[in-house]
C-alpha cells in the first residue's frame, strides 16, 4: 500500500504544532522507521496515519493509494506500544477469537489454518496454548512473545500497511531483533511497515529500508538506511567505531550546549545538509492506477455475529477468572445466613409487621449493593482492549456493551436464587403459595440486574478503576433514604418525593412488602380476635395478632389481624403505583423496575458510546477528499 502525506499540520490548544507541514511518500513493500528525540511528532503522526490522534486541529492530507482512510481502514493493521490482548486467554486464543471477527467469508477450517500461519510465522508455537497471564500478577508468556502476539493479532486480516508503535520498547537486543526480523519477513511478502522505534540497536536498524528522521515536529531527514554513516561522517560528525547509527543520527539531532550564535549557525547548518541529503519528494496526483489498487478489504462480521463471537469470548474468560463470581456467591449466601439469623423466625405479631419491612429491604439493598460493586471495574479494566478492537474496526462498540449484559444478566439471575434460598426459610416469609416465592426472586432478580445496570454506567464512564469504586457508594445513599422506610414516599418533600420515582429501592421494598402481607385471610378471623382473646397467636385463626401490651397501647383494640391491615399500618396500601389487587400492585412495581432496568442499560450504552468517541479521536482529512476529486475530474 502506498501511503501519501501532504501538509500535515497538527495543533494542540495554545498553538502549539506538534506537526509542521510534512510531506512524505512510503511506497508499497517498504519497511519504515520513524525516529526522532522525545516529543518530536512520532506517535502523534502514527496516530494520524491509522486516524487515531485526538489533538486539538489536523489540516493537510494522508491518503492510502490515493483512496481516504474509511475505504482501506480494513486493510491496515496497528500494533499499540503496550501489549494490548485478554491476560485470560492463550495466544492462540486470542487470535481465533480476532480471526472469527475479521475472516468472516472463511471457513471454520480456514480461519483455523489462518491462525496456525501467523502462529508459526511470528515464533508463537512454543507459547501458543499458555496463557497470556499479567506481568507481576499471573504468570505467562515472556514479554518477547507477548510482543509477538500483539503484532498477529493484526495479521491476522493480512493488512497491506502496517503500522507499529514502539514494537521494541521493553525487549532486550536479542528479542528486538527476533521480533523485529519476523516484521522484516511481513515486509518482504508486500506489506508496508511504518515503525516508530526509539534508539534501536544497530542489527534493528538495518532491517528498516528507510528512516524518517523528524525534530520538533518537522522531517530532519528521510531517505534511505543504507549509507546513512557515510552521509554522517559528511557532516564533519565524529563517526566513532561501533556507535550505532541511530545514536549517531540523535547526535546530529542534538543542539549545541553553548548559546554562542557560531555554535548555534554551525548546527542549523548540519541540519540543513542533513535534510538535504534526504529523498526529494515530488508530489504527484492521487490516483489509483489499477496496479496499485490495494485488494478489496476483507469484510467484517455482522452484528449478530460480532455479538456471538464476544459472547464466547465472554464465557471463556469468565471460566478462567472464576474469583469474582466465587466470592460474589460467598457474599450472597453469607449475608443472607446473617439477616436470616438475625431476623429469624419472625413473629406474627404487630412488631414483626415493622420488622419484616426491614429483613425485606436489607435482602432488596444487600443485592442492588452487591451487583453495583461487583461490575463498576468492568469496562476501565478491558478499556485498553475495547478500544483497540473497536478502533480497528472488529466490532461495534453496541456488540461489546451487549455481549457484557447478556453474560451479566445471566449471573445476577443466579445469585439471586441462594439469597432466597437460604434467607426465605430462615425469615420466615410469606410461603402461602408458590406464587408469593417466586414473585420475591423475581423481584429480586430484577433489583439485581439494576444495581449492574447502574454499576455500567458508572464503570464506562470513567477511565479508572479507583474513580468507578469512589462514585459507586454514593449511589447507594439516595436509594436508602427515598425508599420509603424511613419517611414514607408521599410525606417525602419536594424535589425528593419527585426523584424517588427514580429509585430501585422504591419499587423494590414496595414490591416485597405488597408480596409479603399478600394473603387470603380465614373466614373465622372475626372481631372477637380484635378486641379479645390477647396472647393467643398460635390459636389465632387471623393472619397476625397483637399481643396484651400491644393491644393496651392501641386503646384497647388490635389493629392489626390481616395482611391488609398489615399494609395499612406501614402506610403502603396506597403508593403509587396501586393497583385494584394486592397481585396488580406487585406486578406494576415489578414493571416499573423493569422500565429503569431497561432505562439503565439504555443509558450505559449510550455512556459508552461517548466515551469511546471521546476516546477514538477519528481523524476525517476533507482537504484531501477534495483535492483527489479535483485531481481525478
């Protein structure tokens, strides 16, 4: 692939141009080299190749055998600095997984073939089926082979260009010059590599064909490696032997010590001879000539397929990282032995009316807490490989997000089940009838899926894993005190009566409550259990009793014997939303939890959306566009 650069000028906020109107050609098959001292313009100028930057102004123009980005961004492979892949999974792993996104018109046997290929070709085969692992954490693959699997995972789709940032940084000489020389191989097969490296080794550098030298945001020097140290040694450079070229070349680079204006002539001058000892860059018109022409690019996955393919990814690394759901089950199963041993047993009298409000909102708060905590580190730890992914175009940031919420949902059904399992008996609560059961999980369930719909929102946000666990608690708060517990919903003043229609809690305790004092009282519960027969609880045909004390503080009468009187009572008989039956009342509180589920889910996408476009920083080049339209009329 041919690549054109033409008046690239990139400016930051200030004024500041990182770039400076650069014109360059990289022709098809060539191996490049981009160097220069720290802060000249080489990662900012990789990242206007592939259309990454996310500088504050780009002008000029980058075309790709004379086509814009969008029509060849298939076709170009990008090898971030940091290793960017799933610690979980195995080399070969990875690469299937990628392999199934990008080789859609292949078979199942051919992606597999494809795999092996890059496998065998990058050296991977000792390290193919060992997990990545986490340097300092998890123990893996070598940071060599870890280099060389982050450079086939943009193989893989057989790229025409290829571009790597700083593919040698951390390796020692002898894996940068392995790695390196498997980098040569792809070159030498037609695909043009576009490096930036800093001070290579002299066995690195000659593998490039060309350099291009830039300095504070201009091209110092681009032509070819070979007889570089001779045009050196022109400058009137000491060329001392054994120094590498590329430490010479930096020396060039280096301003004088002295401020004397002599000193300061002599190096602008070197400077000048450098740069003239370069390529003279003739522009031509962009336009493609059918020799040229890169081939078509491979076409990418449907959504559907996309989100198939994460889903299986998904469930992969989830069976390999077990921890977190282990504990998440030890914390279920542990609070609601506590709450159950706490509240156990309760009576039926009008003091355990009060306090099943309570066992019912620590079981609803307990699981909304819990699923919130235990997905806010989602996204900021798989953010570096989200991005790179969607940037590369792999798959639709929606695919990622859903595949996360399909797998999520499935867990936060599950622990659900022991909470009720384990607490429920111990409790004490309604089993009149299955029903009363099963709506509890279900209301359960969903709370549940809500705190984890709040926690992704949280979680795609933020960058940072610190940042998610400082924001989530504060969430929970608001859920505690307009809920209805403390001070019931409509006694509550304004703004905050209004914002509780916005909690989870809300709905939540009123569903359990409304399930819980659900029930068909007996015929033979008359007046007479009211306004006698104290202390009898056990004979007591009614749903509840009261007890002598309790019956001398209320005036002689219980006030309390069936479940409505219970509701009554608490003051949630007639909190929005009421339906004409106990029933109906349940299921519209269970419906409105499923609207702020869905409410939430919808938003969290949407977090995520903004913030890989705020992250992606895609570069669009109009000036180019227009003048290869002119160019070709």
């Amino acid at each position: 692939m041919e690549v054109s650069v033409d008046g690239l000028t990139a400016t930051v906020a200030g004024g500041k141009r990182l770039l400076q109107q650069l014109s360059w050609k990289v022709m098809p098959g060539e191996m490049v080299a981009l160097m220069g001292p720290s802060g000249a313009g080489k990662t900012t100028l990789l990242n206007c190749l592939v259309g990454r930057s996310n500088v504050g102004q780009v002008d000029g123009s980058v075309t790709y055998d004379g086509k814009e980005l969008s029509k060849v961004r298939s076709g170009i492979g990008y090898v971030t600095q940091d290793d960017i892949m799933y610690e979980t999974l195995t080399p070969r792993e990875n690469l299937s997984f990628t392999a199934c996104l990008m080789l859609t018109d292949a078979s199942a046997t051919e992606r597999e073939s494809a795999v092996q290929q890059v496998i065998e070709k990058l050296n991977l085969v000792k390290c193919a089926d060992t997990v990545v692992g986490s340097p300092g954490l998890v123990k893996g693959i070598s940071g060599g082979e870890r280099k060389r699997t982050n450079v086939a995972l943009s193989m893989l789709g057989k790229p025409s260009l290829l571009l790597l940032d700083e593919p040698t940084s951390g390796l020692d000489s002898k894996m940068a010059a392995e790695l390196m020389g498997d980098v040569k191989q792809i070159a030498q097969r037609g695909c043009t590599v576009i490096a930036t490296i800093h001070q290579p080794s002299e066995a690195v550098f000659q593998r490039f064909d060309k350099v291009l030298l830039l300095l504070a945001g201009k091209i110092a020097y681009s032509g070819p490696v070979a007889g570089l140290r001779q045009k050196i040694q022109s400058l009137d450079v000491t060329c001392e032997d054994g120094v590498p070229v590329p430490e010479l070349l930096l020396d060039v680079l280096e301003p004088p010590s002295s401020k004397e204006s002599k000193d300061e002539q002599t190096y602008q001058n070197r400077l000048m001879q450098l740069k003239a000892m370069g390529e003279t860059l003739t522009l031509q018109p962009l336009v493609s000539s059918p020799s040229s022409a890169p081939a078509e690019a491979a076409k990418r996955a449907n959504f559907l397929s996309q989100l198939a393919v994460l889903v299986r990814r998904e469930v992969l690394s989830l069976r390999r990282n077990k921890n977190l759901t282990v504990v998440r089950a030890a914390q279920s199963v542990a609070s609601s032995v506590l709450i159950g041993w706490i509240f156990f047993q309760l009576e039926r009298n009008r003091s355990g009316i009060q306090t099943r409000l309570f066992s019912s909102f620590l079981l609803v708060f307990m699981q909304f807490m819990f699923a919130l905590l235990s997905v806010v580190n989602t996204f900021p730890a798989e953010r570096a490989v989200f991005l790179r992914e969607a940037q590369d175009k792999l798959y639709h940031p929606a695919a990622f997000y859903l595949s996360k919420v399909a797998i999520d949902t499935l867990m936060q059904c599950f622990f659900p089940a022991l909470v009720v399992a384990v607490s429920y008996p111990m409790v004490g609560l309604n089993s009149e009838t299955a029903d009363r059961v099963l709506l509890f999980y279900a209301i359960m369930a969903v709370v549940s899926n809500c705190g984890s719909a709040m926690g992704f929102m949280v979680s795609a946000a933020v960058s940072s894993v610190s940042t998610a666990l400082a924001i989530a608690p504060g969430l929970t708060l608001p859920q505690m005190l307009l809920c209805g517990i403390f001070i019931t919903v409509d006694k509550l003043p304004q703004p905050f009566n209004a914002l509780s229609h916005l909690m989870v809690a809300r709905y939540a305790v009123q569903a359990t409550i409304t399930n819980e004092f659900t029930c068909n009282t007996s015929s033979e519960c008359d007046m007479t259990w009211r306004i006698g027969k104290h202390d009898q609880c056990d004979l007591s045909p009614c749903d509840f009793c009261c007890t002598s004390e309790e019956v001398a503080s209320s005036g002689g009468v219980c006030p309390v014997l069936s479940c409505e009187d219970a509701l009554k009572f608490l003051g949630m008989d007639e909190v929005w939303p009421n339906g004409n039956t106990r029933n109906e009342t349940v299921l519209y509180n269970l419906l409105a939890l499923l609207c702020l589920l869905v409410l939430f889910r919808l938003q969290g996408l949407n977090i995520l959306m903004m913030s890989y476009r705020r992250a992606a920083g895609t570069l669009h080049f109009p000036r180019c566009l227009n003048r290869v339209r002119k160019e070709t009329e």
